[in-house]
C-alpha cells in the first residue's frame, strides 16, 4: 500500500504550493515533491498534515454517554477558548485519556475548505487530516520537540496533545515549553527527558541551557522528516461536513438558528454588564471628586493632591502627633506592643534598635547561645500579631533573630 501525504500552511489555499510524499506500509520514503509544478498521481489513501499552528488542540469534560451526540455542537463548546463566531470553526474529536474527557482539533472552517478545493483542483482527494504536532513517535515518558526555523517549532507531548513553540532567541528555551512542564509537574506528568529533533536547514540548538534551565535531560534527536513520522494520529479533522462522502445534513445549517440566539443573549447581557460599569465610575468619580474637596477644605486651597485618601490619612497622623497623640505607628507604640507580644527579657536580649518611615527593626540574641533554636520557635509561634505586619529573619550562624515591625495596613486605616 502507498500511502500520498500531503501537507500545507496558512499560505497553501492562494499560492497552490504544498509539499507531498509518497510513502510505502512501512514507512519508507518512495518520492517526494512540491505542488502545483509537479504532482503526484492520484491515491486512493491520501492525509493531509496541517502546519501546526493552524490547529487548536485541547480537551473538554464531555460525559461518556453524550460523546457521540455531542460531536455536532463541539464548535460552541470551544467557542471561548477559540474564536467568537461558532460558524468559523470546524472540531473533530477522538477519545483521550480520562474518564469523561474528549481530545478535540480546532481548525479554521473556511480555510479548510479552501485548502480541500485546491487540492481537488489538482486531482487530490485526502481521506484524513491532522496536525504536524501530532505525527512524532512518542516513547514513555519523553516528550519530542521538532524545531523548524521561523514559527513552525512545534512539541508533541501524548497521544492527542501537542502546541507551538514560540521563537526564542539562541540559546534561551521556548516560554511555552517552560510553562507545560510546569503545568505537568503540578499534575505529577512531567516528562523524564526531551528529544530534540531539527527539521533540515534548521541547526541543532545548544541543549545544555535547556537541560539547566527545565529540570529535564534535553538530547538531540534523527533529523525532522515530516513524511515518515509516526502513524497517523486518533485525530482526524476530516470528520463531520468535511468527511471524504462530502455528505452535508440539513439539520446542521439549523444550528446557525441556535448560534443567533446565543449572540443575542451575549450581546444583552454585556449591555447590562457595560451600563452598570459605567454607573459605578460614575460613583467613584463623584466620590474622589467628595474626597479631594474635604482634603482642600482640611489642608488649604493650595494643598496639591495626588491620592487623597493616603494624604488624608497621613495629615491626619501628622496632626495627632503634632498634638501629642501617639500614632499607632510611632516608635514607642511599635516598641511597646512588639515587647508585649514578643520579646521575653528572661530568654533574649535586645542586640540593636532602629526606626524609620514607620518601620521598627530589632536585632535579637538568645541569652544562651545553645538555646538559638528554641527561641526561634517561639517566635515564630507568636506570630502573626494582631495589628501588626512583623517579617522574621534568622541568621543562625551570627545567633541572631531580626525582626521587622510596622503597623498593619488594616490598623493604619
């Protein structure tokens, strides 16, 4: 059996220009070559592979049950996480791993379309269709990144799952692939290595960074061949309207009835969401226009304002000390409740005091060297003080505790 591969990107339904292979069972490369110049001869089994950036992947909670009658409204469940209007998305699904969860393919449904038509003006027909990001080989636990020159870098990470790569500069390591690992290892399904292969003309970057900077062995991998890569994936976007019977079902336009009303009722609901915006920046208008005539009135005509509310409240702290109240943040409240609450006179001394802006640090020792750690955990059990904000510094070596103090932000209001 051979097998005609054929594959495109965003540019392929105008400029007529894709790449195709013929290859034969096993895998083995007979011809390759580029369209509209030259053409392969028509074959009953033809796939098409989609540039990877084209293809949304993801996975929704969908019930087992509901799978199959689902499958003709899973434009509106990804509408969210795609593109607004349900009617420019083409989905096709294929069971993933999970109880009650779909894998699903995201394609543009217009481009699509235009990308069929011009291959069966060339005498193509394809009877599958996939994302390149789906097509390597995947052993346990490995995880394989093809890099391409450009923006076609793309990783494979399970049977259904795979993204792009953005473009880092040389010698950093892609921001997308730092955040998957990061979100494998919260859910306990980090890779053990990565596998870096290069398509041709794309030269191998140095893995060292990468293995220092993910956590993961990163080594370099064959060279891309996108035409005999691994068998072809559960996912097929030739599915639905786009089957190879070319069959469209009436009661599928019918949905567009569904999509209207659901646009209706988005556009009343964020009218009602934008109007009662608008009232309440109305109403904090009008009360920091109310703050700033009682700081003038309070502080004098000339006062300049920048944030009321603070200035108020240090003017009026300013004015207690002026006379004679003690702010809560003066040296001798801090000292005074930090002392009540903390200091034992019996297990540590007081090493240094400073004061300034409302901060209060104090250096600490234990009476007896030995009892260093016990202290510490007294501390720390002591804490959190009410009314304060008290961060703890241990330098065990020096057998000192610091103690930074300043007044709450709910106290200081």
């Amino acid at each position: 059996m051979i097998i005609c591969k054929v594959r495109v990107d965003r540019g392929s339904p105008k400029s007529g220009y894709f790449d195709w292979a013929l290859v034969d069972g096993q895998g083995a490369l007979l011809d390759t070559g580029a369209g509209p110049a030259r053409l392969p001869s028509a074959h009953d089994d033809c796939e098409l592979v989609i540039a990877s950036d084209l293809v949304m992947l993801d996975r929704i909670q969908v019930p087992h049950a509901q799978q199959r009658r689902i499958s003709s409204a899973l434009r509106f469940a990804v509408e969210d996480s795609a593109i607004p209007d349900p009617e420019r998305l083409h989905v096709a699904s294929a069971p993933a791993e999970g109880e009650d969860v779909l894998a699903i393919g995201v394609v543009d449904r217009e481009w699509l379309a235009q990308v069929l038509a011009q291959l069966k003006r060339s005498g193509l027909v394809p009877n599958r269709a996939y994302p390149e990001c789906l097509t390597p080989a995947l052993s346990p636990g490995t995880w394989v990144v093809v890099c391409r020159s450009g923006h076609d870098s793309f990783a494979r990470t399970g049977s259904t799952t795979g993204f792009v790569l953005d473009s880092a500069m040389p010698g950093e390591v892609p921001v997308a692939l730092r955040l998957a690992l990061n979100e494998s290892r919260l859910a306990r399904a980090a890779p053990g290595r990565l596998v870096v292969s290069c398509a041709p003309g794309t030269p191998q970057p140095d893995l060292r960074p990468w293995t220092e900077a993910l956590g993961v062995v990163a080594e370099p991998g064959p060279a891309w061949q996108w035409a005999v890569a691994g068998r072809s994936p559960e996912i097929n976007l030739l599915s639905g309207e786009f089957s190879p019977s070319g069959v469209k079902r009436d009661w599928l336009r019918s949905l567009r009835r569904s999509a209207l009303l659901a646009g209706a009722v988005l556009g009343v609901t964020l009218g009602g969401m934008l109007a009662d915006l608008a009232a309440k920046t109305n109403e904090r208008r009008k009360l920091a226009e109310e703050m700033s005539a009682i700081y003038r009135s309070t502080f004098g005509e000339k006062a300049v304002i920048v944030d009321a509310p603070l200035q108020m409240s240090r003017g009026l702290a300013q004015a207690r000390r002026q006379a004679g109240q003690i702010g809560g943040d003066d040296l001798l409240a801090l000292f005074g409740t930090a002392a009540d609450r903390l200091l034992d006179p019996g297990q540590h001394r007081i090493d240094n005091l400073s004061y300034g802006n409302g901060v209060l640090e104090l250096g600490v020792r234990a009476t007896d060297r030995a009892q260093f750690k016990p202290v510490l955990g007294e501390f720390r059990s002591k804490l959190p003080v009410a009314g304060l904000d008290v961060k703890l510094t241990a330098d065990e070596p020096a057998g000192r505790i610091l103690l930074r103090v300043n007044l709450a932000a709910e106290a200081a209001r």
